[in-house]
C-alpha cells in the first residue's frame, strides 16, 4: 500500500484560502462598495483605518488580559484619544462617528453619541439649545440617557421618579420617591457622565401626573467631577460572564434636586412659567431619541453578524477535519452540509440587514423631517416597523453569532476567536431600548388595529403604508393565496408573496377572535415575528429587482444571497404556512422537502464565493480581532502567537505552586507512601 504524503497542516491553512480566492468569480470591490453604499464610503472608512492603527492604544490583542478597571481606564483613554484626533484631523460628525464605529470598543462616549445628542437635536428647546448645544456636540459635557429604574425598565408609563414644577421659583424638583425608582443600567452614568437626560414624570403644581417627560440635569461638577449635592451615584457592578466591562452602567438617585423650568426638553411638550401644561401634537413624539437608537440598530446587527459569518467562514474553510483523501488531505469543515447550512444563511442575513438598515435611517430621517414641521402622519407606523424591526434584528443576531462560534469547534470558545466577546457584547441588545418579547406585543397591537380598518373598509386597503403592505392581501379585489409546488422556491415573488398571505392571515385569524377568547402563551412572539418577516421578505424582493445596478455576475451571486435568505424565512415559518392552510400535507410525502432541497441547492451555488462575499464586508485583522478570522488563513500561527502574550506564562513556575499546590502534591505523595508502607506489611 502506497504511504499517503504527509501534510503540513499549518501550510495547507494558507493555501486553502489562497485557493478559496481563486475559485470566487464575484468582484469583491464591486460587492463592497454595493455594501457601504459606494467607493466613497469606503475610501472614508480606509482612510481613518489607517489613522487608528497607527495608534498603540487602539491595540486590541491585548484587552483580554485586563480586570474590569483597567478595561475601563483604558476605553477612557481611547475617548479621549479619539477626540484629540477627531480635532487634530478636523474630521466632520460623519468621519468621527465612522472612527468610532472601526475601533468596534465598548465606550461610554457612544452612550452620548447616539442617545444624549440625539435627544438634544429632536427635542430640545432653543433656548436650551442656544445654551448647551455647543457644549454637547463639542463633547465639553458627556451625557447619558437616564430612563431605565431599579423597579421599571421597558414599562416607561410606571416609572417612579417624579419632576414637580414648583411656579414660586419656575424650577422642576427631581425626586426619587423610593428604592425602587432609582435609575438603573444607565450606560455611561456609574462614572463618567457630567450631564443626563431624565426621563421623569412630569407633576403639576396641582398635583396632576402628567407622564414621563425628558429633563436635562446636570450630575457631576465640571471643576472636580463629584457628585453634585443630592445625587447619589455610582457603577452597578459586573455585567453577565464580563460583558462590556469597559463600560459604567450606572445608577442614581435624586433627592429632591432642583433645575430651572428651561432645562426640560420642551420641544413639544411644555409648561409654562405659571405652571400650565402644553400638550405635544402627537402622545408619542418624546419616543424620537429611542427610535433613532432602533433604527442604527438595524445595520449595527448587520455589520455585527457579518464579523461572526466572516470569521467563522474564514475559520471552517481552512480547518480540515475527517478522514484523509488520495493527497493526504482531510475534508474541509465548510463542506460538510452541517456546516454551510448554518453558516450560509447567517452571511445571507448579515447582507439583508445590512441594506435594510440604509432603508429604515433613510426612512427615520424623512420622519423627522415632518416632525421638525409638526407632521406626525408617519409617526405610528415607523414606531411599530422599528418595534418589529429591532426585535427581530437582535434576536436573529444573537443567535447567528453564537450559532458562527459553535461551528469553529473547540477552538470558538477560545476568547482569541473573538466571538465570545461578539456575543456578550451584543447579548444586551435583546433588552436594552425596548425588550423584545414586551415590543411584540406593541406590533400586534398596531398590526390587529391596521387590520380591522383594512376589513372594515377596502377603501383603506389603497393607503395602506409600506410596512402595512401586506394586509392588501385581505381584500376582496385581492389574487389568491400562491399554490406551492416544487416551482415556488425558485420563484422570489411567490415566495415573497408566501410570506405576505402568512402575515396577512395570522394577523386577521387574531383580529377576528372575540376578546373573551382564549389564545396561546406566544401568540404575541408569533404574529409580530410573521408581520416583520413579511415587511423584510418585500424588501427583499425590491433588493433583488434592483441588482441591476451590479454586474451581471455579482449580481447573481449576491442574488442567490437574498434568494437564500427567502428560503430560510420559509423554512423557519413552516408550522405557521401549515397552520394557516398556504402548504397542505396531501397524503403523498413530506410537502417541505422541496423546499429544504431548494435550501440546500442555493446553499452549493453560494459556497465557492463564500470567502468572497465575506472579503467584500472589507474587515481588516486589526477591526476583526481574531486568530481564527486572519486574512491569510495562517490560523494556528495566529492561534499560537496569542497565547503567548498570556500574562501567566511569563512565570515558568506558577506564583500559585509554593503556596497551594505544592502542599497538596507533598499531602498526596505522604499519604501515597504511607499506603505503600501499609501495603509492604501484608
């Protein structure tokens, strides 16, 4: 028998990726720029890459070896890093929020970033901006965004702090009334906040509760940084298994702390020097800071998931496991089906969300255009979509990336294949800015009410607004539901249209049972994730229909992509189609097999541009930050390399051996020898 030739696993690594680059036949140039939105988007963010790693501090190989306290000394320096080149490069808003976003560190400043500041632009009274906007946008103050309490996070009707305008002095007194209604979680609050927006029911001189409402307040001293008299504050502590420790989730107290009547955020809502209260034109325009933070969340989840898809693709493709061929070479991970079925459909949903986020910041920001005109017409469905939206997003997130970690094998649950930190870094955003199983309920309830006018009048169903689109399905004048056949899942409009009539149906079968009827525990969970899968499957659509923009080869590929995308939607919505009569059980087999063939298929055709897909989402080694996610594919050298900067094998000896573990070696080798004595003596 002929000896198999012996192979350098360590080299082959490199040369599977080289070879996985020759095999891609999309333009990684031309994806890429279709994914930032163009060249110069890109040039952008090239530019200021090569500024920060330029600058020791922005190091990251090292941070997995720092406590809690040195994480945080050490993200303060990079704020204050950044905003030194920030003015040293004369960068615009646009290049300094683009840096931020590179360095990929969990800072405090981003809390004033994308809440603070946000709040400020779409709430703050002239006066109030004529005296504190130059502050806050030149980062002369830091500030925070104090909602959630100790008793109440995404129930913002029941907070306990109250804001009492006292006329006598036209001054609100901020008060926390009990334990329970202290401010908790607030990022950037424990230490490094000078300034906070309140969210603070709002208590007339007559005792009258009119809500939650926003005061500006300032918390720290601008000379020494202390507490300022009545305010309590401080960290919360460690977050879940050491998750974003460079930050200072806080909390506070107010005792009876006094602000003038011109620092409430009073934009829309006001009350006047006599203590008189000025309705807002619309109940739910102080949700503007939230909803611009959930629609970044959108492309924030993209760009989140592609890091995952792009290391781990990286990772399975150059990782052989199995028994070798006739060269001596073992299967590569990503061609095992197991693999590429859970990795491909993360890449496809990093791509989707990706693109979905560019829609729904375009569609926020013609939002806030009629707002800043008083025009509230497009306020209520834009608060659901980005309802929908974000718990959808995250929760898919979530899960991808820990589904990406998994497939590494043992080697993922290594802090050097960057995931962990992925994870429990992004595991907060099921919660924080609305929590995703209380958000569902907010989506049927906006869906059941657009529903109901849909049934009641087929006049409504010619006005229906874009995320609302699919209960057109419900009218009389509407096509009937697709016949699925093994044809549908080649075919984008049906399967697309699949998705819409689930909606459609789940929606109205819930509208139309009587209140006093029973329903099932995940009735909410079920209706708003079928509602936003419609609304994204028709954008998908649209996505598609516009890949004419590409070269008809990448506009294949990325094609096949989103098709993908589809197919999965299907797949996971498959107990809903059944339920709802669209897929029917005939008697003659499994009637979802076409489709998971269909899956697989796509799967196949998408695999010899894996590397190249990822390699458009433009990561660089420095930004990704893992030993398995390496350009060059020389993962066990990366692998190696870090775990010689492990801090404890500087000592050859352990500190830990003279006190502790040479004690119990000598206990177990007296006792072993006595045992021996004993045995001698038989």
């Amino acid at each position: 028998m002929t000896p198999r030739a012996r192979v350098d696993v360590n080299q082959q690594t490199s040369a599977d990726m080289k070879a996985a680059r020759s095999r891609t036949s999309i333009s990684v140039q031309t994806v890429r720029n279709y994914l930032y939105g163009g060249q110069k988007v890109w040039d952008l963010r090239e530019r200021l890459e090569k500024v920060l790693v330029q600058e020791p501090l922005f190091d990251k190989q090292h941070r997995d070896f720092l406590g809690r306290t040195d994480q945080y000394i050490r993200a303060a320096a990079i704020i204050n890093r950044l905003d030194e080149l920030r003015r040293m490069h004369n960068w615009s808003q646009e290049e300094y929020s683009t840096a931020s976003s590179l360095l990929s560190e969990a800072m405090s400043i981003t809390l004033h970033d994308v809440a603070f500041q946000p709040v400020f632009l779409g709430q703050g009274s002239p006066a109030l901006m004529e005296s504190y906007w130059d502050l806050v946008y030149e980062k002369g103050i830091q500030g925070c965004y104090l909602q959630t309490e100790l008793g109440h996070g995404t129930n913002v009707a029941r907070l306990e702090t109250t804001s009492t305008y006292i006329p006598e002095t036209q001054e609100f007194e901020i008060n926390s009334p009990s334990l329970t209604s202290t401010k908790w979680w607030i990022g950037a609050l424990g230490k490094f906040a000078t300034h906070g927006a309140v969210q603070a029911k709002l208590v007339l001189p007559d005792g009258k509760d009119m809500g939650p409402h926003l005061f500006f307040v300032q918390l720290r001293s601008l000379e020494d940084h202390k507490p300022l008299q009545g305010i309590t504050v401080g960290d919360i502590g460690p977050k879940a298994s050491g998750g974003m420790a460079a930050q200072d989730q806080g909390f506070a107290r107010f005792d009876h702390v006094r602000i003038p009547r011109t620092n409430m955020f009073s934009k829309f809502a006001q009350v006047t020097t006599e203590g008189s209260y000025i309705q807002p034109p619309h109940a739910k325009l102080s949700y503007g800071g939230m909803m611009y933070i959930r629609a970044n969340m959108i492309p924030t989840a993209g760009w989140t998931i592609a890091k995952a898809a792009t290391v781990a693709i990286r990772y399975t493709t150059v990782r052989r496991q199995g028994d070798p061929n006739a060269e001596g070479l073992e299967r590569q991970v990503l061609t095992y089906p197991s693999t590429y079925y859970r990795l491909l459909p993360i890449l496809s949903r990093a791509f989707v969300f990706v693109e979905l986020g560019r829609y729904t910041v375009k569609a926020l920001n013609e939002m806030q255009q009629r707002l800043a005109n008083r025009d509230t017409s497009l306020l209520a469905e834009m608060h659901a979509l980005l309802c929908g939206l974000k718990v959808f997003v995250t929760t898919n997130g979530i899960i991808d990336i820990e589904t990406a970690r998994r497939s590494m094998g043992g080697h993922g649950y290594s802090a050097f294949a960057g995931l962990g930190r992925l994870y429990m870094e992004y595991l907060p955003s099921a919660t924080f800015e609305g929590d995703n199983f209380v958000l569902d309920g907010q989506v049927v309830r906006a869906a059941t009410k657009s529903c109901k006018a849909v049934l009641s009048s087929t006049s409504t169903v010619a006005e229906l607004p874009l995320p609302s689109a699919y209960l057109r399905l419900l009218s009389t004048a509407s096509e009937a539901p697709p016949q699925v056949t093994a044809s549908t899942w080649h075919d984008v409009r049906s399967v697309v249209l699949l998705l819409e009539w689930r909606a459609a149906l789940m929606v109205k079968n819930f509208a139309q049972t009587a209140a006093s009827a029973d329903v099932d525990a995940s009735i909410n969970q079920r209706l708003a994730k079928a509602v936003t899968e419609a609304f994204v499957a028709a954008q998908v659509g649209e996505m598609i229909n516009n890949l004419a923009v590409l070269p008809s080869e990448d506009a294949k590929v990325v094609g096949c992509l989103y098709r993908l995308y589809l197919l999965t939607s299907a797949e996971s919505a498959l107990v809903d189609l059944l339920s709802v009569g669209l897929i029917r059980h005939t008697g003659a087999g499994d009637p979802t097999q076409d489709l998971r063939l269909a899956i697989k298929a796509l799967c196949i055709e998408v695999l010899p541009n894996a590397i190249g897909l990822t390699d458009a989402f433009g990561f660089s080694d420095w930004s990704l930050d893992s030993a398995l996610g390496v350009f060059d594919g020389r993962v066990y050298e990366a692998l190696w390399q870090r775990a010689q900067m492990e801090p404890m094998n500087k000592d050859e000896v352990t500190p830990a051996y003279v006190p502790y573990i040479r004690p119990m070696l000598q206990r177990g080798q007296a006792a072993a020898q006595q045992k021996a004595k004993l045995k001698s003596r038989l």
